[in-house]
C-alpha cells in the first residue's frame, strides 16, 4: 500500500473519531490496535506494542511533568494569587488601562507559578473581572486582556505543556524552558503596549479613575511579601537549570519543594492543602499519561507503516524555501486549534512535524518554542478554543460567548505576531539556551 494512502486512512480514522465525542485517549488507543492488526503482526504487535510504551512512559524525563502539575496545584489551593494581584497593583499608578496591565503582570506571574493556562484563566476572571466591570470596562478591555494573558503561563516554566512538547518532539526539556521565556516576555510586552495604545486611543473601554497615592514603602512592603518569595521561587526552576547545577527534573522538585514552603510561610499549609493537590495532580497526571502512551503508540504505527518516511521525503522534495515548509506546518496547527484541544494537536501532528524539521536541517528547540505559542493561540481561537469557554463559566451572566471571541481576537493576532517576531528573529528563542552550562 502507498505510504500516502495509509497516512490517510490512519490520520483520516483518528479525526473522524475525534469529532464523534469519543475521548482523546481512546481515539489514539483504538486506531493503535487496529492498526498494530493489519500492519504490525497481528495479535504478536500488540505484544509488542505494550512493551513499547510501557518502556516510552517510565522515563526519569516525564517527571518534570508531574511536578510542575504538582506546583500549579499547590498553588492554586493555597490560595497566594489575590495577594499577588495586590501588591503588584500598587505600582500601576494611573496608566490607562491599569487593571488590564494588571491581568498582564498577574498572568506573568502566575505563568511562573500554575503553568496551567486554564487555571490562570479562572484565577484571573474570577478575581479581576468583577473588578473591572465595576470599574465601567468594556467587555474588549475586561476579557480580553485576561483572555490572552492566561496563556502566559505555557510560555513561562515551569510549563507542563512545554515538558510534554519537549518529550513528545524529543526535544531537550531544559533548553526548550529556556528558549520560551524572551517569547514569553516578548508576548507579555505586546499585550502591554495594545492595553496602553488602544485605552488611549478609545478611553471609553477603560474610563481612568483616581487611586490614591502610595508611598514607597507601601508598595515595597507587600511586595517583598507577596512577590519577591516567587521571584524565590522561579530561580529554583529557572536559575538553577541556566547556572547548570541542576537538570530539569531536579530543577521541578527545587520548585515543587519552594512551592510548599511559600505556602507555609503565608499559613495555608496544612493538610488539606496537601490532599487537594496530590489528588488534583493525580488525576491530571493519570489523563496526561493514558494520552502520551496512546500518542507514541500512534507515532510509532506511523513510522512502522512508512507513512512517516514518505511524508518526510515528500515534504523535503517540494520546490519551496525550507522556511516555507515550515510556516506551512505552523499554518495547519492554526487551523486545527480553531477545532481541537492543544494536548491533541501535539500528540497528532509532532509524529509527524519533527521528522520535518530535522529534514529540513532547522533548530528544533528554536521550532518547539513557536509551535508553544502556536499552542497559546489555540486556546483563544474561535470558535472551541478551551480558554475561552473557561472565561465564560467565570464571566458576569450577561456575557455571550461573541462577547468572548470579539475580544479575544486582538490577542490573536498579536499572538501571530510573537510567532512572525520568533519566525524571523530565531535568537529570540535561542539566546538563553545558549547561556546554559550544561
């Protein structure tokens, strides 16, 4: 059989089961068994399959995974975000469109912080946007900037979805949580920028009221409180990977361990605390996982039919830029994160890409860090972006959900943006990878 007709039959199958309901985990499950069937021996593939993921899935290189899970959950429990949002609020003064900046600096926060988009996306709507529809914001400036400033937190480690991209892509994790950080920040400075610019332009979006000065110490004072203990935090995932003295699974237990400690310094430690995020990290680990093991299963399928071989010589073979055959896959993952889950689109389409990518001769770490904000787009892209039913289930009642997609789109398109910026300029993400020491 020609590899392009299996290629169909096996991707055109996973996507006809997706869109019948069937759970993610099971779509990849069930065209691995069939297809093991008819392509991989019969019941003696299956033998062989299992064996193959079982050997995929107990790798020391998941572990930051569980980890960062574990963080975002204490986190999320303890209940440290309002006093975050506090401190920092201090130092905005009277720039238009102040708590809008404030859901950008919250989100940047919270990225180092849950490394849940999710998460950060309740987190933020339920506490700032009461808030700002008290305020008198108008729905563009009161959702959106929450909307796009929750995917901070993918591009931010301690980032669960850049682990999973790392392991599925077979991409080096800690340099892939290096290489997303300027991105990341680089997101956060053109969100900044459109909340000051377009508040100023439209003041009727974000009418400007008095807050009453603040002193210096006023504003140092919960800050080293409230903020300064993160920045603690973030070095013992961050730092410690750049200075070399840690790997990246050491580097997520640093972070987990600081993260328990933060908590107990604030008085929310305590046994319930542990309880709800063990067991909220072991559901999401025990999803996370029935999803990997289906899509190295469906990766290794498509690599045994050929399927994989054949799509890589067909797509270095096209009379086009090597850069255009990138921008094209780039192209489809926006496609399919108008319709489909990121967690998904990584586990169909880097089977895939990355054979593409190493093809083709370009940096995968440099790659992995556009397809993440590639994936920061999809959970704000109508019409089934995840992110913004997440903010309706928080919003006022009155909020429709064309209330939510009119104001998510700026923020796509500046996120197309970061993607262009990172595209043309790859040191953006290949600076600080290049500073690690190991």
């Amino acid at each position: 059989m020609e590899w392009w007709l299996t290629f169909i039959i096996i991707f055109g199958s996973l996507i006809l089961l997706m869109l019948a309901g069937l759970p993610i985990a099971f779509c990849f499950m069930l065209i691995n068994v069939v297809g093991v069937l008819v392509w991989w021996g019969g019941t003696g593939g299956l033998h062989q399959l299992v064996s193959s993921i079982f050997s995929s899935l107990a790798v020391f290189a998941l572990l930051p995974l569980l980890l960062f899970i574990l963080m975002g959950e204490v986190m999320y429990h303890s209940q440290t975000v309002p006093a975050m949002i506090e401190a920092l609020d201090k130092w905005l003064g009277r720039l238009p469109g102040r708590l809008g900046l404030l859901s950008v600096g919250a989100g940047t926060l919270l990225g180092a912080l849950t490394g849940n988009t999710m998460a950060a996306a309740a987190m933020l709507g339920s506490t700032l946007v009461p808030e700002m529809e008290r305020r008198g914001y108008q729905k563009p400036m009161s959702l959106g900037p929450i909307l796009g400033s929750a995917g901070l937190s993918a591009m931010i480690p301690p980032s669960g979805l850049a682990v999973l991209l790392g392991f599925l892509g077979q991409i080096s994790i800690g340099k892939l949580l290096m290489a997303i950080i300027v991105p990341g920040l680089l997101m956060a400075g053109l969100y900044a920028a459109y909340i000051i610019t377009r508040c100023k332009l439209q003041p009727y979006l974000a009418p400007p009221y008095v807050t009453p000065p603040t002193s210096l110490v006023k504003k140092l004072l919960p800050t080293m409180r409230h903020i300064l203990p993160i920045g603690i935090v973030v070095f013992l995932v961050i730092g410690v990977i750049i200075l070399g003295v840690a790997t990246p699974s050491e580097a997520a237990a640093s972070g987990a361990v600081g993260t328990f400690v933060l908590a107990a310094i604030q008085g929310k430690f305590g046994w319930k605390l542990v309880k709800k995020a063990a067991a909220s990290t072991a559901s999401t680990s025990t999803m996370i996982f029935m999803i990997i093991a289906g899509a190295l299963a469906y990766s290794q399928l498509l690599a045994f039919t050929g399927a994989t071989r054949g799509l890589v010589e067909f797509s270095t073979g096209l009379p086009l830029p090597p850069i255009a055959i990138i921008i094209g896959l780039q192209l489809i993952v926006v496609i399919l994160g108008m319709f489909i889950e990121q967690s998904a689109i990584m586990m169909i389409t880097l089977p895939m890409f990355m054979p593409v990518v190493t093809a083709l001769g370009f940096n995968p770490v440099w790659f992995g860090a556009i397809y993440l904000i590639n994936m920061v787009l999809g959970g704000i892209s109508p019409p089934f972006g995840l992110t913004m039913f997440v903010m309706k289930g928080v919003a006022p009642p009155d909020t429709t959900m064309g209330d939510i997609y009119r104001a998510a789109m700026p923020f796509v398109y500046i996120d197309l943006i970061a993607m262009a910026l990172v595209t043309a300029f790859p040191s953006l993400a290949l600076w600080l990878p290049g500073l690690m020491r190991a």
